[in-house]
C-alpha cells in the first residue's frame, strides 16, 4: 500500500463525523530499544491504538527509519511522523504532522523549520498535515518549551486558547493540537478541551499529561477527536491492560 493510499486526514475526518474516537501512541525515537521492539509492537497490536505517532523534541539517535521499517513488518496502523524539526523526517512513514508552533512567538517554529522542510517532503509521498500547535501549561517546564524556548498559554486563559486555536484554522490548519507536554504535571484542562471543540470546525486532537484510562475518557467526553499517550504507554507498556 502506498503511504498516499492511506488518506490519513481523510480517515480522521470520517471518524469524527461519526464519533469515533481515535488514539494514538506516541514513540520517541530516543527512548526506544530496537532490541525490543517486537514486545512493543505487540502490546500496541494489543491496544485500542488507531494510529502511531514518531518523534521527540530533539531525537539524536539515527534509527528513525529502522524503526518505522520495524513497525511496519506487524503492525497496519498508520505511522504519523510528529517531528521536532526537520531532521525528523522519512519517507518511510506514511504521513506528517506540520506543525506550526502557534502558541509562541520564535520564528524557527512558527515558520523557518517548515520552510526548510518544505523541499524534503516536496521529494517524498508523506501525507502532509497541516496542525496548528498549541502549547499549554501544564505545571512544569516540559520539553517541548525548553527546546521551542517559547512560553505556554496559561491554563487557564482558555479564551486565548480558543483565539489561537481559530486563528489557525483561519489560516488553514486542517488539525489542532492541544499540547500539555512529554510528561506534563497537568494534561490540558477539561473546559479548554470542550471551549475549543465546541469552536472551530476541524478535528481536536490533545495530548500530554494523560496517565491513565480516565484520563483518556475524560478528553474524550470533553470534545478530543484524537488522544495521544507517550510517557504513560512508555512507562507502562501494560498501561491497556484489563486491571483484575
């Protein structure tokens, strides 16, 4: 199947229409054993994942296409690029978010990066999404914010979290992303969730802080169209396990 084949962003849509929601597992390249990958591979196969996002805020390992490559030999979901920079990119995944940084205001992530990413993936048949990022503070200094060295909307200034998130979707984003952070203290606040997808017209997809089911139930019934897991799934491979 070829990666165009997949119609990622137009499988989300439908969903949506529906009210499916969706989920996905976010892998870090850097703190993946590819030794161990087959074990990792199966508990997703074994969870309720729709999708598989790749990335981190720095990766500085090389074995980002091995892994994709290794994924895709068991497992069908969709590998959804979720990148730092441009360095992140292969074409052996089967789409890319592109991201625009909108809660801050440092160029490099607002627009340089994708300027320079722009000609790599005119040479590759990734799927390309445009989202518009948005981070929120989550009660501690994540990566994301060290890294961008951008400042999180104020979790509880939802209407200028709400602004952002139209603003966005004035500008063409087909998808908002509410980001609370790699191991947020705090995922993103219930009625931010709800304020936002009540409020643009385009899929809502949230992610950081989430450690537990509930928590993923919670985004859910606040209006989330796609929940994204990272740490919580890294630290607990068990973490969609049934609990006896």
């Amino acid at each position: 199947m070829k990666n165009k084949d997949k119609d990622i962003y137009g499988q989300i849509l439908l969903a949506r229409s529906e009210n499916r929601k969706l989920l996905a597992i976010l892998l870090d390249p850097d703190k993946i054993v590819l030794e161990n990958i087959k074990e990792l591979i199966l508990k997703i196969n074994q969870s309720p994942a729709t999708h598989i996002f790749i990335g981190g805020s720095l990766v500085e390992n090389n074995i980002l296409d091995e892994l994709i490559l290794k994924i895709k030999l068991n497992c069908n979901l969709p590998i959804v690029l979720f990148p730092g920079n441009p360095s992140q990119i292969s074409s052996h995944a089967d789409g890319i978010l592109f991201l625009s940084l909108l809660s801050g205001r440092n160029p490099d992530y607002l627009i340089s990066h994708q300027v320079k990413a722009a000609p790599l993936l005119k040479k590759t048949q990734l799927e390309i999404i445009s989202t518009g990022y948005i981070l929120i503070e989550s009660g501690s200094e994540t990566a994301v914010e060290r890294v961008s060295k951008t400042k999180p909307i104020d979790r509880e200034n939802i209407d200028k979290a709400l602004a952002t998130a139209q603003a966005g979707e004035m500008l063409g984003n087909k998808l908002v992303y509410l980001e609370a952070g790699s191991g947020a203290k705090y995922p993103v606040p219930l009625e931010m969730i709800t304020t936002v997808s009540r409020n643009i017209g385009i899929p809502l997809i949230v992610g950081g802080g989430i450690v537990c089911l509930q928590g993923i139930q919670n985004a859910y019934d606040a209006g989330a169209d796609l929940v994204v897991i990272g740490t919580a799934f890294e630290n607990n491979v068990a973490f969609f396990n049934p609990t006896k």
